[in-house]
C-alpha cells in the first residue's frame, strides 16, 4: 500500500488578543509559545501586546493538529524536548500550563473567542470565515512573514 498526499494546505494561527499591530512570530516564537517557554505577549516585543497567552489546542484526534505537530516537530530545535508528530497536539510535547483543550474545529474557535491572550491552530479553511479573513493580521499571525494564502481557502 502506498499513501500519496491529494491536497496541501496551511495551518492558520488564529488568536485573540486586541492591538493594532500585525503578529508575525518566528518559528523559534511559535515553537515557544506552543511548548510553554513562552508565556505572555511581553515576550513577543513587536506584536505590541502584554498579559499571558493561553494555548488552545484541539483535545481528539484531527488531522490539522498532525500537520501542525509535523511543522514543529520538524522546527522546533531549541525546546527541552522533541515534538513527536501526533494527531492528538497532548501527546506531542504535553501541553503548556493554563492551554485549554476543545473539542471539534468550532470548539476550539469559541474556546479561543472565549479568552483574552489566547492562540490556536486551526484550518484556514475553518479560520477564514470566523475571523473575517485570513488576511487580517490582527487577528491571524503571521508566521516567519507568511500567512496562509486566501487560495488555500475554499
């Protein structure tokens, strides 16, 4: 049997956490701030935001938390240890303190709606219509000056 991938897609960082400038995190920052070291918006200086950050993260199985594992697990260099690619985010690293689990794609969305300071990952596809496109960098980080195309969303 051979597995041949059919579609390719991004994975969107949703968040919600009010301020006017754009978040474009690196990948060291996105790393960090899915693994817990780091752990409030003062330590991201150029998204000009302070208070904690809450990770949200999708607590079942789901094929959007095996892409988003496979990144980090794949980036992630400067963690105390290795993200294992996963399809359920608590088995890959553990979860930072204070992340909130959900269930389903619209149960993370409100869980993320439901918190000052918090991010997530989440499908464009599902993201875009929720948080009034994805081209709004208030609302959906950038990553390493990339955000998910309005192409991959239809």
């Amino acid at each position: 049997l051979i597995q041949v991938p059919s579609v390719a897609t991004s994975v969107a960082i949703p968040f919600n956490k009010a301020g006017t400038n754009a978040v474009d995190l690196s990948v060291d920052q996105l790393c960090g701030v899915f693994s817990g070291r780091i752990t409030t918006w003062n330590q991201l200086p150029a998204t000009g935001r302070t208070g904690n950050i809450v990770v949200v993260y999708r607590n079942e199985a789901s094929g959007t938390t095996e892409l988003f594992t496979r990144f980090l697990a794949a980036k992630c260099v400067n963690e105390s240890k290795k993200f294992v690619v996963t399809t359920n985010f608590a088995d890959s690293f553990g979860v930072p303190p204070g992340a909130v689990p959900a269930v389903t794609s619209q149960g993370v969305m409100d869980a993320l709606n439901a918190g000052d300071g918090r991010i997530t990952y989440m499908s464009p596809d599902y993201a875009a219509p929720t948080l009034a496109g994805l081209d709004d960098a208030t609302k959906v980080a950038k990553v390493a000056g990339v955000s998910p195309a309005p192409d991959n969303v239809s």
